[in-house]
C-alpha cells in the first residue's frame, strides 16, 4: 500500500485493545487503550491525554495505566484488578490533602459572555475580577471550589477545592479504565 500510495503506513500488534462505552452508546475509534506485544501502552482520546484534565486525576489514570500494562492476557487481567482498584482507592482517599494546584483545569477561552452559569463562564469572570484581562482564545487556568455554585478560583490564587466535584472526576478516569475489567 505504501508504494501504491506513497502513505507511510504504521502497524501496531496488540496483546489487547479497549474501546471503553462512551455514555451516549459504544466506544469510538479515537478513544482507546491497549498494551503492544512490546509492553508499551498506547492511549487515546481518555482523561489521561486530555490537556484540560487535572494533573491529580491525570496522574492517576497514569499509574492505572502501568498497571494494566503488566497484563499480557484475560487472566493476567485478573491478577492485577485488585492492585488497579488499590491505585483508585488512594487517589480517592488522598484527594483532601492533594496539592490545590494540581487540581487546575487549563481551557481556553472560546468566549467572554456566556448565556448560562457554567465553570468557563464563572473562570472567565474571576479572572476578570482580578484584573486580568483576558481575550478569546488566551488559555486560563481554575480550581472548582464550589461545583453547586459553579464558584471558581483562578489557578494562581485557588486555596481551596470542591472535594465531591473532582472525586466524580477520578470516578470517571476509572470507569474509562476499570471498563477493561
């Protein structure tokens, strides 16, 4: 095909590949996990390489996924599922005493005004309550103090965190991952 085509192609063997569900039905092709026949994982389109994922979160689905990388097959799977859940239930359980700074959620701003309350619009406004100007397409950075408020803080100044908002955060890193088991 290469010759035919002049496309360099690229082929990656598997020892096995996730599709995880996606809420609205089954999974997508850009989103997948699988370890290689050399023992890397390959990772795509889960919480782990999204740039607006916390660093805490991401951290975690990091670990999650060198741990299932140990797994070559179905009963390797089940040998390590409970040193999986071990890796979910630290993070769950250190969430309170985790770095507030690592819980930042990096966007960028697609607007300034926004027709209802949301974290963006909420972000966007505390940034502006503290004299940064800002402008579509700049890149922000905020802690969710407060989810049923939609109260947040600017990255730079967040003291404080909404704890129940970014442990459904890490529920979710691990039902992208924990699907496999």
């Amino acid at each position: 095909m290469e010759r035919e085509t002049g496309i360099l192609i690229e082929v990656d063997s598997y020892d096995g590949i996730v599709f995880p569900h996606m809420a609205d039905g089954p999974g997508a092709y850009n989103r997948y996990f699988g370890r290689q026949v050399t023992g890397k994982m390959k990772i795509r389109g889960v919480m782990a390489r999204k740039g607006d994922t916390p660093e805490y979160v991401r951290r975690m689905q990091k670990e999650l996924f060198e741990v299932l990388g140990e797994a070559r097959c179905r009963e390797e799977l089940r040998r390590i599922e409970p040193k999986a859940r071990g890796v979910a239930r630290r993070y769950m359980e250190e969430l309170g005493d985790a770095d507030v700074q690592e819980l930042a959620i990096h966007r960028r701003v697609g607007r300034l005004n926004y027709s209802r309350r949301c974290a963006e619009a909420s972000a966007v406004q505390a940034h502006v309550k503290q004299g940064i100007s800002l402008a579509p397409g700049m890149e922000i950075g905020y802690v969710v103090k407060d989810a049923k408020k939609w109260e947040v803080d600017p990255e730079r100044t967040a003291a404080e965190f909404d704890a129940g908002y970014y442990g459904k955060l890490l529920e979710k890193a691990w039902e992208e991952v924990g699907f496999v088991f």
